[in-house]
C-alpha cells in the first residue's frame, strides 16, 4: 500500500452510527448488548461456544467437551465426540419446518434469462441424487472430490452432496491454469473431478473440461470426471470408462432417493481449500465438520443479522472461501435464501448487481472492494436506475476498503443509511474475525472495527510495514482458539506449525494498526503474498512460473499499489546473458505466469534489472524492490547490500518504465 493511501485511510476521521430502523428486531442490538456478549464470550469461551452451537446447529449426538486444546502441539479440537451432517443441516432440518418450499438456492446465470430456483425440498431432492450417483462412483466418507467448476447450481449441489456422504471437496477456482489446477489434484489425491464443458464469462465461454484434459495426465489418483454440459459445447471429448455426463450419472437415480446422511464426527474434515503460502506450494487448509459449522452459522447471523425473510447475496465465487462459507454453509445452516450469480458486475453493462438487487429484492449484500471501485469508476447513472430500496446491510471483504471506496458505496448502494460491515478474516479462520455488527457498531470508514465476540485479537510485535506516523505497526495474531479455525493443513504438519512459531499463538501474516478505541486497522500482508482485487496470490508460485521460461535468470515479485486492485503484481527479472531486454520477451513471461497460475496472476508491470539487490550471503532484498515498485522516495538502509551500486541503475529503470520508455534508456535532465 502506498504511503499516500495509507495516511488517507488513516486520517480518515468520520464515523457513522449504526442505523436506529431495523434495531429493535436485530440480533444483537446497540454497542451496549454487543460489549456484553463479547464480555461474556471472552470470559468464558466453552460456555458461549458451547450455547451458540446449541442454538444454530442440530447435532445428533452431543458433545463431550465444547473444546480440548493441545497446546503444545496447537491443535484444538472443538465439540469432541459430538455427531452431525453439514448436508442434514443445510437441507434436511428445514424440510419439517415452514422452510421446506423456501427459495433455498436462487441462481442468475449471465444471461439475464437464464434464472433457476431450488427450494429447500428440490435442493434436498437434487443433492441425494448426486450422492448416490457419487456413491455408484465408489466414493466413500474421506474420499477426496475436487470441484473445478464455474458458479452454477450444480457446484453447490455437489459440494453438498460431498458433506452428504462425508467426502471431502477441494474446490478449484475456475480461474485458475495448469499450474494452479494440477498441484491441487495433486495435492488432494482426489478419485473424482466434477467440472463443466466450460464457464460463461462476458458472452464467451472459457473451456474447462479441455483445460483439465492434459493436466489429469499427471493426476494419477484420478478415476473418473464428471462432467456438467453447462455452455452446451460441441467438441468437448470424452475419454472413455473415465468420463461421464453429469446427466447421464443422474439420470440413473429416480426422484425419490433418499440417500441418508453419514453420521460425521465433528472434527471430521468437511473441505480442503488451498490457498496461496509462503512457499512455491499451495496450502492445503482443512475445516472441521462441526466447528467450522458452527462458526460459519453463527457469523452469518449476527455480521449480517440474517432473519428468515432475508434474500441474500453473496458475490464471492465458490472457488473460494468467502463462497463456501457465506454463499452456501452459513446461509443454508440458518435456512436462508442465498443467490449465486454467474456473471460479471459489468457485462453486457454496468449494472448487472443493481439489475439483480432490483429483481430479486436482495436485502443483504456482500461483496469486494475491487467490485465497488471498479463500479464507481463507471459512475453513479447505474445504480440511479434501479430501485435498491430493499437493501438493508451492505459488506464487504477481501482487502481494506479505502476510505473513497467506502463512500461511495454508502452513499450510492446504500442511500447513506446502510451500515457496511466491513469483515477480516481468512481462508484459515473459516469465518469472519473482526468486523462491524450491523446495529451495533459505530463505523469508521476504512476499519474493520472490532473482533466479533469470543475473538480475542491483537496486534503484536513490530513489523515493517508504513503505517500512522509514532504508531508502530504490528502483526495481527488471534491469542485464544475459536470454532472456525482450521483444524490442519492437509500433509503438511510443518506448514500447520508455522503459523504459531513466532508468538505461540495464530499469526494471521498481515500487519494491522490498533487506534485508541480499539479499532482495527488492516494494512495488508506482510508475508510473501499479495492481495490482487482481494485474492490472494503467492510471490514465490509466481516467481516459479517465471523462471521456467529458459531467458529468465532470476525474478524477484512483489507488489505495487493498483487503483483498481488494491495491488497489482510487480515482476523484476534478470534475464540471462545475451537474452535482449524485449517487449516479446515481456508478453512470453505475461504468458507464462497466464498458463501456468491464470490471468489474475499476470504481471502489471515486467521491468528488466542486470542484477537484484543482494545480501552478501546471496539472499535477494525485497524490502527494496517493494519501495522502488510503490514509488517510495525512500528504499531504506542500503548497508546491508553486496551490490549497492545496483539500486541506483533499478530506480532509474523503473522511472523509466512508468513513463513508458525502455529501462536502459539515458535518463532525461529534468
Ligand atoms: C485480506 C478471504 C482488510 C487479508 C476472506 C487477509 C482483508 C486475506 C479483509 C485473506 C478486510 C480479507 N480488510 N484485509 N476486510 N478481508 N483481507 O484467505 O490480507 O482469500 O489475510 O480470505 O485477505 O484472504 P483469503
């Protein structure tokens, strides 16, 4: 984050009321009953967990501990001995109440025609016959299924399905390349892959099913694919007793199937879901069955104080987190109407998300700050078209949402009413951690305001990173263990470990600001991963994908401030000896970085350098190349280089970028 960004979101100094309509009914309701329930959550954990999973879950059997901690090893298992479904709670439970013809799942494809409704009773009716189709696939409860999908009823029918039987789902990103795809097949073992012909995107269709043929060839684990004909493409090739229709392995199970749930145990792993780590691989995280239900329910709730006559929206794809937990888990748990939208928020037009708020009369809205600053850049005319008065709570997640950004979607979406809450968290926290509640807190644009109840957060130690000045930046940990964490990260002990070496206790890697009323203020990563339009990418993955191209000696990623993206991706490379600094060999790396991760990882800006700043034990020093990337007046202490010299001729090669010449170019007297 530039210097100039951070000291606006920091100067930022308006603060918002929550709103007085709406209160009386909210869940939680005004600063007082809030302070109270995170005194009281605080003060006694297993007590608060323990009702809190009473009240939003069924359990088939109950628990023998609410939690039993190891810490010496940190591992903390929640609801020990207890038995449930995440299935028989997103579905089942429902159907003996006035929910059973609810609109359960409402999905917009990217065709303003294209509209499919599935009430509770249908989801139930479509989700037995996949697990029974899956079982005839001989999978089995821990069996691996890797969902590599565009957003379509069908993923969440699977990924439910999955939970039915007790198979664990990986879900991919539809986004994602080669690279990307493969190495979390390969990671998760998985006997099946769902996918469809291909995902519509912008009026074209992006094929997935080609995508995955070549790579199941290094994907032995591998059995069969099944394969939804959702773009309805004509060439899509089947390799035979290996892959089969969707339709066809439904058609097979009459409409009346039940399939009976298995009884999961709560720490039974209910998905993997990698995201991007330290290291050159993806971490492979795993949820729990019961905590993480648990967890996903009860922030639904109270974030977005959910009632039952709530439509809901999440825009987040299913590919990752924020889908699984507030598109599909939370929502359904509380028996909710969710909506899943295919498309994008700017094609044919600009007005896709009013268009859908209107017809639909969305009451709760979830999405990214990259979405509202793309929007706002188009201008306020489409959301004054459409009637957006049924929109109660707006939110958003992913990264900090600048102050600008904020604004403009209060003012514009939500008529300067709406509260926003604004959610940090993380793959690995399984739910929301810090943020607003919605008739309780008072909003300072930009923060994140405080940790929810039973969340004991902190900002500890000093971490480097340009924050508020004589207020020392920190790292943000969470002290005390709560349901939605992680239980582990999928063969990997070492990297599970890693996450508590420093403080003894849950290092999130971002840096944050703690403001005298307790406010949260994110400040982004400050580990190797950068976060593009709130995904969040690794250095080293694409570091990796560069220097597979043979013209390239060494590459050096780090991040650069992006109006539109929060941050974007700058690459330095050092290519090898006698390989021409070219505008070709640029669009090669471009390429690369987009075949083997996909487009989001692409670089937004390549700069040749003839050497990387150095320590004289060979180690490359990013801190410098993040400054010279950011525009920084100041790249800090140069006496710890080798190489000196060399940061001279980097900044001078990147003015020269920026300004559209060749690095190498003479530099101009000013
Ligand atoms: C960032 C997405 C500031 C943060 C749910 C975190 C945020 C990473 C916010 C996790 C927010 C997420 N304000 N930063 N409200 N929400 N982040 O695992 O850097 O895809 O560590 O989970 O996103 O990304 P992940």
């Amino acid at each position: 984050m530039s210097q100039e960004r951070l000291a606006a979101l920091l100067s930022e100094k308006r603060s918002y009321m929550p709103p007085v309509h709406g209160k009386s009914s909210a869940w939680i309701s005004g600063e007082e009953e809030c302070e109270a329930v995170c005194r009281r959550a605080l003060e006694d954990p297993e007590d608060f967990w323990g009702a809190r999973a009473s009240q939003l879950l069924h359990w088939f059997k109950r628990w023998n501990h609410v939690l039993v901690a190891d810490e010496a090893q940190h591992k903390y298992r929640w609801f020990t001995g207890a038995k449930l479904n995440a299935s028989f709670n997103c579905i089942d439970r429902h159907l003996i109440t006035g929910r059973r013809n609810k609109a359960a799942l409402i999905w917009q494809g990217e065709r303003e025609m294209d509209v499919r409704c599935y009430t509770y009773q249908m989801l139930y009716t479509e989700v037995c016959r996949v697990a029974h189709a899956l079982s005839s696939l001989r999978i089995r409860r821990g069996d691996h299924v890797a969902l590599y999908m565009p957003m379509i009823p069908e993923l969440a029918i699977a990924m439910l399905a999955c939970a039915r039987i007790g198979a664990i789902h990986t879900t991919i990103f539809s986004g994602y390349a080669e690279g990307g795809v493969r190495s979390r097949i390969q990671d998760s073992k998985a006997r099946i892959v769902i996918t469809a012909d291909a995902a519509v995107r912008a009026g074209k269709n992006k094929p997935l099913k080609a995508n995955l043929d070549p790579i199941l060839e290094k994907c032995p684990s591998v059995a069969h694919v099944v394969v939804v004909d959702h773009a309805h493409m004509d060439d899509v090739s089947m390799k035979p007793n290996r892959d089969i229709w969707w339709h066809d392995l439904i058609d097979d199970f009459t409409l009346n199937s039940d399939f009976p749930c298995e009884i999961m145990d709560a720490n039974d792993t209910l998905f993997l879901l990698h995201t991007s780590g330290s290291t050159g691989k993806p971490t492979g995280v795993m949820h729990s069955t019961g905590g993480y239900l648990t967890y996903a329910a009860h922030t639904t709730q109270w974030c977005f104080d959910m009632h039952d006559d709530d439509v809901y929206w999440c825009t987040a794809d299913m590919g990752w987190i924020t889908g699984h937990t507030y598109g599909i888990y939370g929502p359904l748990a509380l028996g909710a109407t969710t909506l899943m939208f295919e498309g994008v928020p700017v094609w044919p037009k600009p007005d896709r998300y009013w268009n859908i708020v209107e017809k639909f009369r969305v009451n709760i809205l979830y999405t990214a700050p990259t979405v509202i600053r793309s929007l706002m850049r188009l201008g306020e005319a489409w959301t004054e078209r459409y009637d957006l008065s049924s929109l109660r709570i707006l939110g958003s997640v992913g990264e900090p949402i600048n102050p600008e950004a904020w604004h403009w979607y209060h003012k514009h979406v939500g008529d300067r009413q709406l509260p926003i809450v604004d959610t940090w968290w993380q793959t690995e926290t399984g739910g929301a951690m810090i943020s607003p509640m919605p008739y309780a807190t008072k909003l300072k644009p930009g923060s994140a305001a405080r940790p929810l109840p039973g969340i004991d957060a902190a900002v500890l130690g000093a971490a480097e990173h340009d924050g508020e000045e004589g207020k020392e930046v920190g790292r943000l940990v969470i002290r005390k263990p709560w349901p939605g964490m992680m239980l582990g990260v999928f063969n990997d002990e070492g990297k599970y470990r890693s996450y508590f070496s420093r403080f003894g206790c849950y290092e999130s890697g971002d840096g944050a600001q703690v403001d005298e009323d307790g406010y949260f203020w994110i400040l982004g990563r400050i580990d190797d991963s950068i976060n593009v339009s709130g995904h969040r990418l690794s250095t080293v993955e694409i570091e990796a994908a560069l220097t597979s191209c043979p013209e390239v000696a060494e590459a050096a990623v780090v991040p650069m401030p992006h109006d539109l993206k929060g941050e974007a991706i700058y690459a330095y490379i050092t290519p090898r000896e006698d390989v021409p600094w070219s505008e070709d060999l640029r669009a090669k790396l471009r390429d690369a970085v987009r075949r083997d991760i996909g487009p989001l990882a692409s670089p937004e800006r390549i700069q040749f350098v003839s050497a990387m700043p150095k320590t004289s034990s060979g180690k490359i020093i990013r801190r410098m190349l993040r400054k010279i990337a950011a525009d920084a007046e100041d790249t800090g202490d140069t006496t710890s280089l080798a190489n000196p010299e060399v940061i001279a001729e980097i900044i001078r090669g990147h003015n020269n970028l920026m300004r559209g010449k060749a690095e190498n170019a003479p530099t101009e007297n000013p």
